[in-house]
C-alpha cells in the first residue's frame, strides 16, 4: 500500500494551503435551541460521475480539512460535502452544550438542507460517533456508510486526559498541556502542513469546547444493541498502529453491525485519513462502485 510520505509532495503542496478549499467554501446556517449560528463546509460537486452524495463529519478537535484527500480525489466520481462542526475550523462559535445531541442535530440539518437522493455518511473518530448515532435515528435517510477509527464505545479505548480532568488548574494551562499532548500524538507521517492547519485552528478553540466534546460526544457513545440493527453495507477502517481507537475496537464493530466489511491499514495509525489518503479513497471508491449495487439504483 501507498502511505502519504510516498505521495507526490508537489500534490501535498497543490492541496494545503491557508484554506486548500476556499473557492469550495460556503456556510449553512443552523438552529439551534432558538439560536442560528453558522457551519462551513466544502462542497466538491463537480459533474460526479455517480449519483451518490457523501457527507463527511471529522474527529475530535479536527476540522474538514482531514479530508482533504478524499475531496481532491474522489471530486470526480461523488458530490462530496465535508462540514465543521460547531466551533471547528471555520465554523462559528456558541454558548451551548458541545454533546452527542448537539452535532446529531446539526448533521440531521446538514443532510435535511441538502437532501441528497443516495446519501452515504463518512465520519471519522468522534465523527464516527455521530454518523453512527444518526443512523441508529434515521436508517432510511442512508444507503452506506464509512467508519474510519471508531468504537462502540469510546470509553474502554480512549483513557481520560488528565488535563481535562482537573478543574482547579488555569485554563491557559490546561489548554496548553492540551495542545502539546496533541501534537505529541500526532504522526510523523502526516504532511506538515497539514498539521499547520489544522493546530492553528486548534488553537482557537475554547477550552470548555474540547472537554465537553470529549466528556458528552466521545465518551457518551455507546450503542452496541442498536447496531445490530444497521442493515445497509457499512465500511470500517482503522490504522494497523492507531493508540486511540485500536483494531480490536473496529473487530468488535465487526461483529456487531450485521453487513459491515473491515480493513486494517498497515502501517497507519489514528489519522489514516492524513497519513494514508490515497489508500483511504481509493478504498471508498472501491466500496461504492462494487460493495453497493449502482444497477439497483437506476
């Protein structure tokens, strides 16, 4: 398999800049609990060559832009849309609970505004969480979906962090020991300019947001009976050496969701999305031109 640092670095360099997608760009606003506030995604529709239409929900204090590859190299064959979720990117902020409701209910408005004829979710991390729980909702919106790095419950594989867990210490502090354990974590196999995005953006982010995010959307995920009852074809991928969300966590998945198909990307950890994203399109692409059947759809 191909891993990003084999990647044309002159590609790397078309697709990151300040935005790689500005002229993509757009913003769709949101209610919210008698509020409006504003989400930006990308939308690459482009005369796909298939009718089917993606929407992609990223991790835990990521952004859009881990999707970049995806965007740049199935524009041709899908209508792809990748959003910021509140407070993410380039989405705005809000006084509000950052939990599994909140972001079920924005992507429930994302895919509402759209309304796209086959829809197929993709979510990665926290991401994952939210598609899943979405679908546990609303089955017959969706004819697939794509779990990248996931669990059924994020508890047992991610431990608590510890900075998060103290309420005494300075904010600034906190915030801090947070930024540098991320950037700890991060793989050496990701572009760095990827990185430069996305940890800038990071650093815009409120405190309150990472540990309510964590605390009400990660570890709030636990559905083990109701994906049982996910019949539609369902991808999953995780990272051979990912820390966060481990292979065992995306073997058990196996077992639980009934039409599901797993591969194991060697080599990669918990952004394989970054560290391996030609391997990760080219997986996708493969799962909806030959997994689901496009004769059925016409």
């Amino acid at each position: 398999m191909l891993s990003l640092n084999k990647t044309s670095k002159l590609e790397a360099e078309d697709l990151v800049m300040v935005d790689p997608f500005l002229e993509k760009r757009a913003k769709l606003r949101i209610r919210r609990s008698g509020s409006w506030y504003n989400v930006s995604y990308i939308d690459i529709n482009e005369n796909p060559k298939y009718d089917y239409t993606l929407i992609c929900a990223h991790g835990w204090g990521s952004s859009s832009i881990i999707y970049s590859y995806l965007l740049k190299l199935l524009g041709p064959y899908f209508r792809i849309i990748a959003y910021d979720m509140k407070r993410h990117g380039f989405s705005d902020i809000e006084l509000d609970t950052y939990d599994l409701g909140l972001f079920t209910e924005e992507l429930a408005q994302i895919v509402d505004h759209f309304n796209p004829k086959n829809l197929i979710l993709i979510g990665h991390s926290m991401g994952s969480a939210v598609i899943q729980n979405y679908l546990c909702l609303n089955i017959e919106r969706v004819k697939a979906a794509v779990v990248i790095s996931s669990a059924s419950n994020f508890r047992e594989p991610i431990p608590r962090l510890i900075p998060l867990m103290v309420p005494r210490m300075d904010e600034k502090v906190k915030n801090l020991l947070l930024h540098l354990g991320m950037n700890l974590l991060e793989s050496n196999s990701v572009h760095p300019k990827y990185l430069n995005i996305i940890r800038e953006q990071r650093k815009s982010m409120p405190y309150h947001v990472f540990r309510q995010s964590l605390l009400n959307t990660v570890y709030a995920w636990k559905k083990d009976e109701e994906l049982k009852n996910l019949e539609i074809p369902v991808l999953l991928m995780v990272g051979e050496k990912d820390q966060f969300t481990s292979v065992k966590d995306s073997k058990k998945l196996r077992e639980l969701i009934p039409s599901s198909r797993l591969v194991i990307l060697p080599d990669s950890g918990h952004d394989i999305l970054l560290e391996n994203g030609r391997d990760v399109a080219n997986l996708v692409k493969e799962f909806v031109e030959y997994q689901i059947d496009l004769d059925s759809l016409k």
